[in-house]
C-alpha cells in the first residue's frame, strides 16, 4: 500500500490535453492511512520531460542526485489522485526525505 514520500509506478491514462499521459513513477502525497481507507493515493508525476515553464515557476523538483534509483523530475503541478489498486501500482522506493519538499511546491499552488 502505498505511502507518503514513496515512488510508485503506475500508468497516469486516461489523461487528455497537457495532463502528463501512459506509465511513470509518481511521488506518493498523501498518508498511508488515506490510501487504504479510500482506495486512492494523492501522487505527483516524474518525468524526464523539459518542461521549462514548470521549472521556471518553481513547480519541479529534481530527483537527479538524490540517491534514488528513479531519475527525473517531479512534477508537482501535475498533482492527481489515482485509483493506485485499479492501475496496478507497484512500489519502486522511499523517495530521499527531502523531495517531500514538493509538499511546499503544491501548496504554493493553492495560495492566494
């Protein structure tokens, strides 16, 4: 079951437009607790992508030497909740403590 600051592989579709589509990594959000109580995981994106908008905003967050085995870049501005059992999630590894700082990064996106 999945857990805050875990990275879990799973596919992100049906996905339309800008939305991040097909299989990534993910950096699980929310508390093992919600997870299990409803069925789904609050979760972030990684990528190799560029996407140079995101990181001149501030909304990516690097995992390049972290000392994870996962490479890339957390999207925090592509924040979605998933049905993480439906789409056959399967656990990859605790994520460094710090890159839960991409908690800070989705909470800049709620601020006025």
């Amino acid at each position: 079951m999945p857990g805050r600051g875990e990275l879990w592989h799973l596919n992100v579709d049906p996905s339309t437009g800008r939305e991040m589509q097909g299989e990534h990594y993910c950096l699980v959000l929310s508390k093992r607790e919600f997870n299990d109580a409803f069925g789904l995981a609050l979760v972030c994106p990684v990528s190799q992508g560029r996407a140079e908008n995101a990181r001149d905003q501030g909304f990516l967050v690097t995992l390049m030497g972290s000392g994870a085995d996962t490479q890339g870049s957390i999207h925090s501005h592509q924040v979605r909740t998933l049905d993480w059992r439906a789409r056959k999630a399967s656990f990859k590894e605790q994520a460094p403590t710090d890159i839960v700082q991409v908690l800070d990064c989705v909470g800049a996106l709620l601020e006025e």
